[in-house]
C-alpha cells in the first residue's frame, strides 16, 4: 500500500505569474527549479509543517487561501535587508521554544510567514 512520503509543492494563485517568481527569487532567494515552473529551497530541512485553519481564523488574512511558511537561516538579518530594499515587512516578529517568525507581503498582497527554526 502506498503512503505520502513529504510535500510536493506548493500551489498560489497569480496575476502575474512570471513577475512573482522574479520577487520570490530576488527577495527570498528562492532558485528556479529544473522544471519550467517551480522554485527549489536549497537548504531544506527533513519536516515540513502541514497545518488546516479554520475558515475564518485571522493568523493570516481571510481572504488569502493559503500562506506560504518559508524557513530561513537568519530571520532578523532577512527582514532588515528585506526593508531596506522596500518590501512590505510586517513590524511584528514573534518569538517561542521552537523558533522565531516574522511576516512579509508578496507584490500581489499574499502574507508569507518566515520562520528560522531553533537549531
């Protein structure tokens, strides 16, 4: 019997698919895929965090269907450079035993969460 064995991508929605993989890429640093579409993390973890909210749950906007999570290495460090080159950087930044998290908005209004886990 077959079973899942991880997470295979992840799917967003965009008016301007080709311009949104060139933020993601220049601000994120996420690097073109071998296929036409796609990113790869180049320093991806074994867990991946699969999580449901409720519909009307306000972690991230109720509008927005899915949020992408996105680990990082060196969250402070990222979102300051990520203001200095005038990305939306949400001022919050939260910090618990598991790790800290900070919060950014895409060019198409999508809230991505960056998470730099606790080693």
């Amino acid at each position: 019997m077959g079973s899942v064995i991880g997470i295979g991508g992840i799917f967003l929605r965009a008016n301007d698919p080709k311009a949104l993989y060139q933020w993601y890429e220049k601000h994120l640093g996420l690097v073109k895929g071998q296929g036409a579409y796609g990113f790869a993390a180049p320093k991806q973890r074994d867990e991946i965090v699969f999580s449901f909210f409720k519909q009307d749950n306000e972690y991230f906007p109720v509008a927005q269907k899915a949020m992408l999570n996105l680990l990082v290495d060196d969250l402070d460090g990222l979102l300051d450079r990520l203001t200095s080159e005038g990305v939306t950087v949400d001022p919050k930044r939260e910090s618990y035993d598991f790790g800290k998290f900070g919060w950014v908005t895409d060019p198409e209004g999508n809230r991505v969460e960056l998470w730099q886990p606790v080693e």
